[in-house]
C-alpha cells in the first residue's frame, strides 16, 4: 500500500540528497581516498544539522553544543575499538558502564533502597532495548517463580510504543488500560485490569506523547498490594525530574522512593547528554536483574554470555556516556534543567495565548497542543514551512514539542510563539490548504489498523531504498 501522500512526502524528504550527493548500491570496484569519503559525510552531516542546532527541532538532540559534541567525539574515538563483550581486553568497558549505572541509581533513588535489595542494572543501546529487557526480565521472572505460562503486562494508553515491541516480540499479553481527564494512567482501570497472570503494570515520568507523570505512587503502592512489579518509564524524565524537584517543580515522587517500584528506565543519551544508542535499565534487586541475562554453558564455541540483547556492542558508547555524566555533573545538570523548565513555561504561556489552543495535562516541559477550532496537523505543515519539525500526535490529534537545551539558546523559545501564532492564523485562513503531513495523518485517521501499518510498511521500504 503506498498512498499518494505518504509517497509523495517520502520523496520530499529524499530529493535534496539523491540530487546532492551519489549513490552507492553496490561495493565500488576501487575504494575511494578516505579525504574523499570524509569530506561526503561533512557535507551530508552540514545539511543536516541547520535545523537542529538552531533549536527548531523537537527533542532529537538534547544538548548539541559544539564543544560538548567534539567532546563526545574525542571520547568516542579514544575507544572506538573497545568491546564489552570482552571484558578482559577492554576492562575500562566494564568500569564504564557500571559506573554509569550506579550514578544513574543514586540519582533515581537508589540510596533510599533497601540494602539486601540494592538499586542495580545494566547499560542498553536506547530506551526501546532497556524496556524490552526489564519486560523480558518480568517474562521469565513470572514464569520462574509464578508459574504463569504467559504473562501479561499493564499498560497506559500513553506508554511508549516500546511496550507493545515487547509484547510482539517477546509473546507478553498487553492489557492496555486508558489514561484520564489529566491524560495520566486511570487508576481504577488499572486496578481493574490486574489479575492472576499480571507480571508487572507500568508507569511513565513522563510520558512521550503529553509530557504527564503518571500516578507513579499509587501505581507503585497497586503493584505492592498485589505482589507484581512496577516499571516507571524514566527515559524522558531521568535525568530532569530529580533536577526539576530540587528546583521547586511539582513534581510526585516517581523513582526507587517509592518501596513499589522494582524497575525504571532512563535515557542517557536524551537529557544525560551523551551520545546517541545508550540508555540504563535498573532494577531493584538481582533477582530481577538475572532474568535480564543470557546465559549458555553447552555451546560448542565455550561459555557465552551477555547482559542485553546484543553480543558486540560498542563500548566506545559507553566511554561518551560515562564522560558526558562525569563532566556535566549535578550543578550542570540542574543548570540544564532550570534552563529548560525556564523555556518551556515560556512556550507554554505562548501556546496557552493562541486563540484556538489548548495545552493537553499539565506538562513541564513536554508539551502537546490541540485545536478544535482548525487542523493541528495543517498547523504543523505550516510551521515545518518555518523551519521547525514538530511531533505529531494522535487521539487526540495534537502536536508536541520536547524542549532541550536547543530550544534554550535566546530568542528560540519566542520565536516559536510567535511562528505558531502566525501559522494558526495561516490554517484559520485557509482552512482547504492541506499539504505535507497533514493528509497522511488524515488518512491514517480513517483507516482500519493493518492498513495503517501497511502504509507505514510502505514507508520503511522506501527508506531503505538507495
């Protein structure tokens, strides 16, 4: 399936580098001079990096100093040959990650834990791996020490798409319970919706699509009256909230706190400012931990074993991480986070003073925004004609903006009212002018779900078409 308009946007997007830059759909016949090729991929990252790092992007890169990133880099590039899956060569991975999951467990609460069941975890390639790997750990967690064949997982509405991978890939049963008026997890659907095949119910701080804390607490306490586990999806909020608190934010306790809660995932590689493919999975305790694990001791090869999904990983991923969070520290952090809270109660106001907006829950610095007086998504076209790429949202259609640091560099918060003002003004106009993405969501909206999923099949085969 390959509606006109999801084509025709697929090309839009495609266009400028199949002009610009040359295809390689197979090996060259002779390799071409590294000058070359390094001077091919600083065009391509140069075209790419306008909108980003003017702050008009939505999350996507959440710090992209130029001194942090050539930080980053050196890192990087100090280990780019290390290896986690052999420690004995590269211990210095090994020290990384651990270290880089202690800091993040002493910053989630940790230290408040009970010492016979300490705060522990393992490094992951992004938020997606650390969820399925704490879903997978409840999976066989269940199965052990429960005896249930299947278990099932209790999921808000709002939770990250990551929960439903998991629930295909690793054959978990998915309750999916619906949010309230506030678009946080209902509480009487979820208590509800647990039974005697519940390995877990889930939590977000915040959530991806309205930037809404669940009820964590009262989640966590459900979780501990009924003997299952409690996931609190930190990997937005992790390395914000506990800034935020310290701040003076409303922000509810969330973290290993509060005694129900038995596993967080928080991304180091979205407000923990490294860079990109690492995140933390963290449990309280080893039992939880070790069904995490894969181990073999039959294999032919010799003994095998990996904490996460991957065998190889690139322990150079870790060093960035690592140095990210030693050289940001606490007072950079909640630096960061007083910046960030300071931009976003100013596009918040912004988008509350449009006439014909209305902000959805009570966000801090995630912020969706719906209409029912004109198109949102028309109203995202129009603003991505002013340089910006906004999320799009869905039931309700909405849109969302993910502030970071980008967005804190002066003039960027303002400009975004000020943009979002005329393109409201723009779509009120001319309300028949539909283009871009609009069409495509419009589409989606009237569509059966496999079909959706057809067309968005459609889209992924064309991204990987040379």
């Amino acid at each position: 399936m390959d509606p006109p308009e999801l084509m025709a946007a697929i090309e839009r997007q495609l266009k400028p580098y199949r002009e610009a830059f040359p295809t390689f759909d197979r090996l060259p016949e002779e390799g071409r001079a590294r000058e070359e090729v390094l001077d091919l991929l600083a065009r391509l990252s140069a075209a790419e990096e306008g909108r980003w790092r003017s702050g008009y992007a939505s999350g996507a890169v959440y710090q992209g100093d130029r001194e942090h990133v050539e930080f980053l880099n050196a890192a990087y590039a100090l280990h780019s040959q290390s290896n986690p899956l052999h420690a004995d060569l590269w211990p210095s991975a090994a020290k990384f990650e651990a270290e880089i999951v202690a800091m993040a467990a002493d910053l989630l609460g940790g230290a408040h834990a009970d010492p016979a069941r300490p705060v522990v975890g393992t490094a992951s390639s992004g938020g997606t791996e650390s969820i399925l790997l704490a879903m997978k750990a409840y999976r066989d967690h269940a199965r052990a020490r429960r005896g249930i064949e299947r278990p099932s997982m209790v999921v808000p509405e709002t939770a990250h798409a990551a929960f439903d991978k998991a629930a295909q890939y690793l054959g978990i049963r998915k309750v999916t319970v619906p949010i309230d008026a506030g678009f946080r997890a209902d509480l009487d659907a979820v208590r509800a919706a647990i039974d005697g095949d519940t390995a877990v119910i889930v939590g977000s701080a915040p959530s991806f699509p309205h930037g809404v804390i669940d009820p964590i607490a009262e989640l966590a306490a459900l979780a501990g009256e009924h003997g299952v586990g409690c996931h609190v999806d930190a990997c937005l909020g992790g390395f914000v909230l506990p800034f935020a608190e310290a701040l003076g934010a409303p922000v509810p306790p969330f973290d290993f706190r509060l005694p129900g809660v038995t596993s967080m995932s928080a991304d180091t590689h979205k407000y923990g400012y490294a860079a990109k493919g690492s995140s933390v999975v963290l449990y309280r305790g080893n039992d939880l931990r070790h069904h995490q694990y894969y181990a073999t001791a039959d294999w032919p090869g010799g003994l095998y074993f990996s904490p996460t999904f991957a065998g190889s990983r690139p322990g150079a991923l870790s060093a960035a991480a690592w140095a990210a969070m030693v050289a940001t520290g606490r007072r950079g952090y909640l630096e960061a986070a007083r910046a960030i809270l300071d931009a976003a109660a100013t596009v918040r106001e912004g988008i509350a003073a449009v006439p014909g907006l209305r902000i959805l829950g009570d966000p801090l610095w995630v912020i969706a925004f719906a209409s029912d007086e004109v198109n949102v998504y028309q109203v995202m076209d129009r603003m991505a004609e002013r340089g910006w790429s906004l999320n799009g949202l869905q039931r309700p259609p909405a849109v969302h903006l993910a502030i970071t640091l980008r967005h804190t560099q002066p003039g960027v918060a303002e400009r975004f009212v000020r943009d979002l003002r005329a393109a409201v003004e723009e779509v009120r106009a001319n309300p028949a002018d539909a283009s871009g993405m609009a069409p495509v969501y419009g589409l989606a909206a009237m569509l059966p779900g496999e079909a959706v999923r057809e067309m968005l099949w459609a889209y992924m085969d064309a991204m990987f078409t040379p």
